[in-house]
C-alpha cells in the first residue's frame, strides 16, 4: 500500500485542525488547550502540539495529514515534525486567513519558516474564510504571490467542507493516484461536514452579551503579563484603552508619535513597526504601529519580548475594520 503525507500549516484560526478533521475516517489525534494569550479573541482553545487524520484514498493507498500548531512560540514543535515526522511529506499546505489584515504577511513568514523544507517539496496556498471576507480575491493573490516570486498553486476552500479540502489532496497526490475515485470519496466524507445550515437566529441571542466577540483590549490582557492595552485608529486618536496608569498612557501616546519622527531622523533603519522603552524596575512600555490602527501594551518587565511582539501581531492582524 502506498502511504502519503501532507503537512497543514499556517496562522492560529486559519483552518488547520478543521481541515484535518473534515477528512480523516479516525478520530483525529490533537492537542488541543485552553487559550491563555491574544487568540481568545477568535477562539477558546487552540493547537499546541500537533494534529493528526488518516484518510483512506482506494485499497492501496492512503493518505496521513499532520497539522502544526499556529503560534509562533510552539514553533520547536514545527521542527521536530519537520524534521521526524513528515521528513518524507508530498507537500506542504499553507492555510491563509483571508480576515487577517495583510494575508500576504503570513504568507512570507511561514515560507520564509519553511524555505529548507520547501526545497524538495510542493507548496499550495488554501485560502479560508472567503466567506466572512472576500477581499483579497483570487486575482490579487495570483499578482502579489507573482511580485513576492512565489509561483505556485492557489485553492479558496471551505475548511469545513471535506469535498473543498479533498480538492487540495487531489492536487497533490491526483496525478500519482489515478484510480481514487474522488467523487465517491467526497459523498463517504459528506458525514463530516461541520458547515452550518442557514438558520434564522432569536433576536435574544443576537443581543445576549454573553455571544459578543472579545474586545482586542480584552484579549491583549488575556495574557499573563500584560497588564494594559491602548488602540488607535488612523489619525492616532485612541479607540480604546484600560491603561490605568496616565502616565504610561500618555507615555505610550507619545512613543506612537515619535516612531514617525524616528524613521525620518534613522531612514537608514527602514520602516519601523515598534517601539519599546524597558526599563528594571517598572514596567515595559511597547508600541506596535500601522498605517491605518497602532497598539500600545504595558507588561511586567519579566515577560518576554518575544511574546509581547507575538501578541501584538496576532491582534493587529484580526483588528481592521474593528468597532471596539
């Protein structure tokens, strides 16, 4: 019997563990957690390990998907699977969040992750959640994938639908597998569909508090660490804050304003994206700035820098178009 693997990466919520699960005839061996950081702002529990699915492609063939974990600090785990358990993997499927504010960012970081690996293996990009979010389209990812050197194959999916995900397996293993009859193989899968019926919902749970999504401001103190958070929009005026301190809050106000002073007085440092003031007895003070929002957090001074960057990118990335 031929055995294939296929690797599932890509950000927190981006369709991992879904994609997996809508395929695999076995329970899915995962490892999943309660959130404790940023993402609980889309999700409250979350990959820390890994995740595994078998499907059964034809009597001599079948197929073993393997998922990493999303976040960054798990990324030892993306290692040890390179590395060990998909050593031997036909591709690499990368799946993009299309309601992230600039896709294409995390694009770049997981092949730039993955460049060694993606040497003598297939990459195909699955976009998700085209649905909440149809921009960017097709099209523009064709011509930004063209402009970044990447030429390769392009899938929007259903991470919820298993005749959507079993189009990428087709890609990948189609042309070495002839005689898998794919249509069949899709209606057996039908069962494991979790994309919801059109329902109509009550007005009272439409305006039940308790089915609010997490405010960013909330999900930046979800951390253990972080003690505040202050977003800005645009023009720089603050959106929202429970910085308790007005001395940090106009402290991290200020930091926000001098980044644009900095990149002019240091152009030799490019564009520069955050700011931080630590110092040893008081908290640290960081700032993490776009074009259209900017985000200051203060943390204990333990906490590392490494996670106060991750957090801010996660929540940046899934804050455009926020009403907190």
């Amino acid at each position: 019997m031929a055995d294939y693997k296929i690797l599932f990466t890509g950000s927190v919520c981006s369709g991992k563990t879904t994609a997996i699960r809508s395929l695999s005839e076995i329970e899915t061996v995962d490892t999943d957690a309660k959130v404790s950081d940023s993402v609980i702002r889309r999700k409250q529990r979350t990959t820390i390990a890994m995740d595994y699915g078998v499907l059964e492609l034809n009597e001599n063939a079948k197929l073993h998907l393997y998922g990493t974990p999303g976040q960054e600090r798990f990324r030892f785990m993306w290692q040890l699977m390179m590395s060990d358990l998909v050593a031997d993997a036909e591709a690499l499927i990368l799946l993009v969040d299309n309601t992230r504010t600039d896709p294409f960012k995390d694009i770049r970081f997981y092949v730039d992750e993955f460049r060694d690996y993606l040497v003598k293996r297939r990459l195909v990009i699955a976009v998700t959640h085209a649905d909440v979010r149809a921009n960017p389209d097709y099209n523009y990812y064709m011509n930004q994938l063209k402009r970044m050197g990447l030429f390769t194959t392009v899938m929007f999916i259903d991470a919820r639908d298993p005749a959507d995900v079993l189009k990428l397996v087709k890609e990948v293993v189609g042309r070495r597998e002839r005689e898998v009859d794919w249509a069949a193989l899709a209606a057996k899968l039908a069962d494991n569909s979790t994309v919801p019926e059109a329902v109509a919902i009550p007005d009272q749970i439409v305006n039940n508090d308790a089915a609010k999504p997490v405010s960013l401001i909330d999900a930046a103190v979800n951390t253990r660490g972080i003690s505040g958070a202050m977003h800005l929009g645009a023009d720089r005026k603050v959106i929202s804050s429970n910085v308790g301190s007005m001395q940090s809050q106009a402290l991290l106000k200020a930091m926000v304003n001098l980044v644009s002073a900095l990149e002019q007085k240091a152009a030799f440092l490019g564009k520069i994206d955050n700011f931080m003031l630590c110092g040893e007895e008081q908290e640290t003070l960081s700032v993490f700035v776009e074009e259209e929002q900017a985000l200051g957090l203060s943390s204990d001074k333990g906490l590392s820098l490494t996670v106060v960057k991750q957090q801010a990118s996660d929540l940046l990335q899934w804050s455009r178009n926020d009403n907190d």
